[in-house]
C-alpha cells in the first residue's frame, strides 16, 4: 500500500520536507494573556519578524524596526503611503495598532 500527502506518496518526500506538514497539538494547553500568534509561537520575537517583513513588503517602506517590548514600529518610508495601509500590515500580523504619528 500506500500513504499519500496533498495526492503525493509520502516516500517521494524528503524527510525534512515531510516533517514540516506536522505540529504537535497538547490535549492540556493554556492559553496566555498574549495575541493570538504570540501563544501559537509561545515567542515574542516571531512576531517582531513576522511584523517587520509585512511591513517591509509594503514598496514604500524602506525599512522598519519593530520592538514587541516597547510596542513601537519605526518604518523608514521611500515613498507616499497611507496610515490606513500601515495598520492594515501591522493589524494584519495580530498586533493592534493604537496611533501613527
């Protein structure tokens, strides 16, 4: 016989690759007074990134320095954009965001 993932024998698989379809899910697990991608990650500093990255997506931003303990972003832009679209990144990453200046 065979196991097929997505329609693809699991054999054709590199090990590496395969493993990544998998988490491990605890039958007891407590949810933290943290966002949501904060207790999935169990780390702060996966978020940071995963905010940096939207926002450094975005073309007019040129850079951008997130910090989860002080609740800033900094974003260097290159170009005009709006506020509505800088939170829509940020608020899109699970963080909220409370003003731009």
């Amino acid at each position: 016989g065979e196991i097929l993932l997505n329609g693809v024998d699991i054999r054709r698989y590199k090990y590496e690759e395969y493993l990544k379809f998998f988490s491990t899910v605890f039958q007891d697990y407590q949810i933290f007074a943290f966002r949501l991608g904060e207790n999935v990650a169990a780390e702060s500093e996966y978020q940071e990134e995963r905010v940096k990255k939207a926002l450094e997506a975005l073309p007019e931003v040129a850079a951008a320095v997130v910090s989860h303990e002080s609740g800033t972003a900094v974003v260097t832009l290159s170009g005009e954009l709006s506020d509505a679209a800088l939170k829509k990144a940020v608020e899109d990453q699970d963080y909220q965001v409370t003003g731009i200046q």
